[in-house]
C-alpha cells in the first residue's frame, strides 16, 4: 500500500538559495503557460474573426442569396451556439469591414512587415504569438491577406475601434503598434485617437536626428508632438507667459497627459545660478524612457530665431548643473504660439544640443464677465463685511466697558 502524502511542519524542512531559485522558476513556467494560453485563445478568436470577415467579403453572398444573408447568417451561428458571443449581425459586419480594411490596400502586407520588425521580438509575448500563428493549422492560402501575428496581441474590440476611426493603413497600424507596445485599454486608445496622436507625435521640427544617438534620437522624435492642445485652459484674451505657466501648473496632471508618456514634473520657474546670476526655467521636465531633463520653454507669440540661443543656453546649464553622469543629455523643447519651419531650421544651424520646436493652440478665452462676481457672491461678502463690523463694535464696546 503506498504511502500517502504528509503535511510537513516547517521545522522539518531547510530552504536554501537552490530552493528559491528552483521555486522562482516554477512560477515563471506557470505565468509563461498562462500567458501563452491567453495568447492562443485570442489570435484563434481573431483568426476566426479574420476568415469570416474574409468569406463575408469575398464570397459575393448578398448576389447569391440576398441582402438579408448577414442577418441570416447570424441567427444560424448563434443558434448552434447559444452561450458563444460575437455572432450578432453587428459584429458579423465588424468583422467583414475589418478585413476589407486591410485587404483592399496592395501594400498592407509589406507596412504589417515594418510594424512587426519595428516592434521589439525579444518579448516573450511575441516570441509566444509568433509560434502559435505559425503553425500548420492556421496557415492560409498564399493568395489571400495572411493574418498578422502581431494583431492577436490586440483585442477585438479595438480592432473594431481603430478600422472605424482611421482612414489609412498607416494610421491603423500605428494605433496597433501603440495598443501593443503601452498595453492600452480601450478607453486609452479611442482617447489618443480622438486627439489625433497619429499627425501630431512626431511632427515637431527637431535637431535630433544630427546631436542625438540614433536610437535615442528616434524615440525623442517620436514622443514630440508638432502641436499641443490646451483647450484645458482657460485664461484672458491677453494673456502672458506667466499667466499661461500659472494655468499650466494648476492643470499640470492634464498638461502631463498631453505630453504623452513618461513625462515626469520636476518644477516650475527652476533657479539655476550661473556666474552669481539666478536664471529661472519656465518648466522642468524628467523623461523617464529617454532618461533625460526636458528643458521646457513657453512663448505666447510666434517662433523668433533669438528663442533658439536662449533654449541652448538652459539645455547646456542644466547639463552643468543638474544632470547627473547616469543621464542622457538634455534637451529642450519650445512650445510657442506659431512657427515657420524654414526660420526654426536656420535657428538651429550651429547649435549642438538637442533640441525641439512645436506649437499649441485652443487656449480658451476667458469673458471679462467670468472675472466679475455674481450677485450672490456679492451679496454673501455684503453680509460677512456687515457681520465683521458688529463683532468689531461689540468688541470696542467692551473694551469700554472695562
């Protein structure tokens, strides 16, 4: 009779390093094999999803049996199975629409090349997708649109979102690329859609490709916007640099989400001494993935050749100053009411550090009346003037009284 299994007090027992390393490892084959079943569900799902939007499209089935045959189609599927979901006459139009998105551009499979090789493979993830879509069974005819790996990494319902939301493959691919890389949620990626992250990272007028290591140079490019939005703000139709500095710094959590990812504040109007003089920063900034200062300066009026040397001469004393040897070299960006392109160029001819140019707009003005108080506010502060004066005659009175 064999021996059954007992419970072990742990004074019976001696954990070592070997032990710890050996249970380390068990828990990370276990979270390996969670990840990689939810990885193959999802592309089989999307797979799925991707062969019935192909046959909705290609198969020509309103001409052969009616304009009705989608509807048709998905009382049949859901009454085979009942508890499945996703096969509604709206998903079923989803997904043709999905795959007609991508199918009907001649170079959609050579943009999903460049995606797939811009994103980094060494994840685990990825390894993981790549070897479940890769085998036998999913593999498709050559004639047809393979079905990207890299989209099983992103739920279905964002699929829906960005074919609905976007007008060309490169900008589809590009919130894909988003959605894989930051992990975003739904409501993530319909708000950087809605902000048009697409036309506007990445458009700011820069230097860094000359005075930044090429790959530090690339992502600093790409986490620049050419134009912020602050309709966040709200200040005087003739508003200064302070006044708009002051707004930033009160919203300073939604300028942050402006900016993008990984920006962290370090402070505003930062003193830096330099030969016994006090220089003042307008905003300080940290970049967590660049791992660098971000010097940044606010102008309220159009791009003038003389901010560039002012910008230069922050970026090098914080380089002095504050940055620290672990640091990448600072740069700077400067965000101002308009630009021309070819001025900011020319600005910046001669200039070694890195650095970087973008506008902002949708500042809302403030009426004069928004300034003014109401009646009720008036009235309030009517009765706390009157209230003080008593408390002030009562006082006085007894005074005299003693």
């Amino acid at each position: 009779m064999s021996e059954k299994p007992r419970a072990v007090s742990s004074h019976d027992i001696t954990l070592d390093k070997e032990y710890a390393q050996w249970i380390h490892d068990i828990k990370q084959r276990f979270r390996n094999a969670q990840i990689k079943a939810a990885v193959k569900v999802n592309s089989e799902q999307l797979l799925f999803n991707w062969q019935l939007g192909r046959d909705l499209a290609t198969r020509k089935i309103e001409e052969k049996w009616g304009s009705g045959i989608v509807e048709q189609v998905s009382l049949d599927l859901q009454a085979e199975f009942p508890k499945a979901k996703g096969f509604s006459a709206r998903n079923l139009w989803f997904m043709k629409q999905w795959y007609i998105f991508y199918a009907s551009a001649g170079e959609t499979a050579h943009l999903i090349s460049d995606l797939e090789n811009q994103i980094d493979t060494s994840s685990l993830k990825l390894k993981q997708v790549a070897s479940v879509i890769q085998e036998p069974k999913l593999k498709q005819l050559d004639s047809e649109l393979l079905f990207p790996s890299v989209f099983a990494f992103v739920p279905w319902m964002h699929h829906v979102l960005i074919v609905q939301k976007c007008e060309t493959i490169e900008e589809a691919l590009f919130y894909i690329k988003k959605t894989v890389e930051d992990g975003l949620s739904r409501n993530a990626l319909d708000n950087i859609i809605r902000a048009d992250m697409y036309h506007s990272v990445g458009t700011a007028i820069t230097n860094f490709d000359q005075q930044l290591p090429v790959p530090q140079g690339k992502l600093a490019q790409e986490l620049l916007k050419g134009n912020y939005d602050l309709g966040f703000v709200s200040l005087p139709e003739e508003y200064d640099e302070e006044a708009l500095e002051t707004a930033i710094e009160q919203r300073m959590t939604r300028f942050l989400l402006e900016l993008g990812e990984g920006w962290a504040f370090v402070g505003r109007q930062k003193e830096i001494v330099v030969s016994g003089k006090t220089r003042k920063l307008d905003l300080l900034f940290y970049h967590i993935y660049l791992r660098c200062y971000v010097v940044l300066e606010l102008k309220v009026k159009p791009f003038d050749p003389e901010f560039a040397g002012k910008l230069n001469f922050y970026v090098n004393a914080v380089n002095e100053f504050i940055r620290r040897d672990s640091d990448n070299p600072t740069i700077g960006l400067l965000i101002c009411k308009d630009m021309d392109r070819t001025e900011v160029q020319l600005a910046f001819q001669g200039i070694t550090t890195p650095m970087g140019v973008a506008t902002y707009d949708n500042v809302k003005i403030k009426e004069i009346q928004e300034y003014l108080p109401t009646a009720e506010q008036i009235q309030q502060q009517v009765e706390i003037a009157e209230e003080e004066y008593k408390l002030t005659l009562q006082k006085k009175e007894t005074q005299e009284d003693s």
